[in-house]
C-alpha cells in the first residue's frame, strides 16, 4: 500500500533525478532515498525510474505518479501550515526567474520576507536561457518568472509587469568613439550582448536585430553585460531598472526602446500553499514599488 511517506521520496527523486539532490531536500542518507525507492517499486510491481548517466528518469509508470504524489505533497505542506503557523510561515519556495529580475530586482527584496517569516527558506535558480521553456518542467518550481506567456495547462500563468530595454555606456567610453546619431552608428561600436544561438525571446531577438552583427562581446548572463558597460568596455542592451541604479551608466540613443513583459507561472497543486502566496505577494509588491524604473518614460537616472 502506497503511503504519504512513499510519495515524498517519490517527488523528491522525481523532481532533482539525483539520490544525493534528493537526498539532501529529504534530510537523510542517499542511500536511505534509493533503499526507499527500490522498495516502492517492488510493492507496486514496476519500475518508476531510469537509471542513466544522466540521472533517475521517469518511467511511463512514474509520470503516472506524479499527479497523485504532487497532490499528497501538497496536502501534507498545507496541513504542516495549518498545525504550525503561529510561528511564521516554514518550508522552502524553490523560484526560478531571469538573471536580471533575480539579481536586481528580487534578491535585493528577500530580506523583509526574511523579517515577517524568519524560518522560510526561499530557493532562487536564476537564468535567461531557460527560463523561455521552464513551463515544461515547472513541476521542479513552486514560483517561476517567465519571459513568455506560459503556455502548460499544469500551471497557472498571469501577466506579471512589462519592463523596457534600452542601450546604455559610460560617457568615458562615448567621449572616445565616434559620434552616435542614428542605429546605424553602432556598427562602429563595441556592442554587448547575448551568446547568439541562445536568443529565443521575442524582445531579446528584436534588439539582436537591430544590433550590428555580431556582437563584440557576447556572453549568456545579463550580470555579465552590466558589469561590462559599467567598465567602459561597450555598449549594452539592458533593461532599465539595472541602468537607472547605476550612476556610471548613461542612455544611449534613447528613441531605441523595447517592450519586454515577465509572467508569473505557478504549479496548480502549489498555487493555494500559504508560503508560495507569500513569495507571490512580494513580487506584485515588488514591481508596483519598481513601476517607475521597470517602464519610466525615458533612460536617464532620477535625481
């Protein structure tokens, strides 16, 4: 007989493909995870996973658990919130989002959810490649911010705010180069931006268009743009909340702008957990503080 226990080990094998992973979300020996899981499958008469080099994979039969598992789990987690809230909220919140919103907008927050829920553990995967296809996987997430409408039916997805990417330097790199008037003077221009084959994001793609081909300085992590253009190395592309913060960047060409939008995707069977709300209600709070940088009418700092 199938046991509450058994679908936790389940879940957490399923969710990290790796017995040590798994073992260390669970607080055991890995050995105690694949001791466990090899006597699930032996109650139930068949393999729940694969094997592989490159970790333990989902049989036809172990995706067939995955609903049921992922709805005790959260029957398990809202009952531990029911018996023990007085505390403040405890658990972990596994996010996933782009670098960009993670360093600079989320990050930056954490600390008054830290205040009101001291034992609450949030977990951030920060990145831009894949966050356009975390859909397909968003059962290893409780919050994820998309760079895309989420299009999965398993979870639930809403516009979550619109942001602006415009190009910015350091007016010590501008007073060394040829002048910019128009687009067209970029080519003469040191120009950072994304590794090429990783651009498959609308707003992404629209400015890869419209830059000189190829980029000078390429590179996979926005962090990575920032630091460089704040250097003096070139000229980046970059959303406006990072360059706003900055002092030692300035706008460049600033009737070029694009409209990006992040969405918020939630796992339905995690939706209604009271330590997802929480980190949920951060980010409404977070881009309506931050309306004014995410999409202000121009590049230039405030005062």
């Amino acid at each position: 007989m199938l046991s509450a226990d058994d679908m936790q080990y389940f879940l957490a094998v399923a969710r990290r493909r790796r017995l040590t992973q798994a073992a260390t979300d669970l607080g055991v020996d890995h050995t105690t995870v694949g001791r466990r899981i090899t006597a699930l499958e032996r109650s139930i008469g068949q393999r729940l996973f694969d094997r592989t080099p490159r970790g333990w994979i989902l049989t036809d039969g172990g995706r067939l658990l995955m609903g049921p598992a992922e709805l005790v789990a959260t029957a398990v987690a809202s009952a531990q919130e029911l018996l023990g809230g007085r505390g403040g909220l405890t658990g972990t919140v596994r996010t996933v989002c782009p670098d960009g919103f993670g360093a600079f907008l989320l990050a930056p927050a954490l600390g008054r959810l830290h205040d009101v829920h001291p034992q609450l553990t949030v977990e951030m995967i920060t990145t831009t490649a894949h966050t356009a296809h975390v859909a397909q996987t968003v059962r290893e997430f409780d919050v994820a911010v998309l760079l895309h409408e989420p299009s999965s039916p398993r979870v639930l997805g809403r516009h979550l705010t619109d942001y602006m990417i415009r190009l910015y330097a350091t007016p010590e790199y501008l007073a060394t180069r040829p002048p910019l008037r128009t687009a067209d003077d970029l080519a003469e221009h040191v120009c950072i931006w994304y590794v090429d084959h990783l651009l498959e994001v609308a707003p992404l793609d629209s400015m890869h268009r419209m830059l000189p081909a190829p980029a000078t300085v390429q590179s996979t992590n926005l962090v990575a743009h920032w630091q460089a253009a704040a250097a003096g190395v070139g000229i980046a592309p970059m959303p406006q909340y990072i360059a706003v913060g900055d002092p030692r960047l300035v706008p460049v060409l600033p009737e070029i702008e694009f409209r990006g939008s992040y969405w918020l995707a939630l796992p339905r069977e995690h939706a209604r957990l009271a330590r997802v709300r929480a980190v949920v209600e951060l980010l409404e709070q977070l881009v309506q503080e931050r309306a004014d940088d995410l999409t202000g009418p121009s590049g230039s700092r405030r005062p």
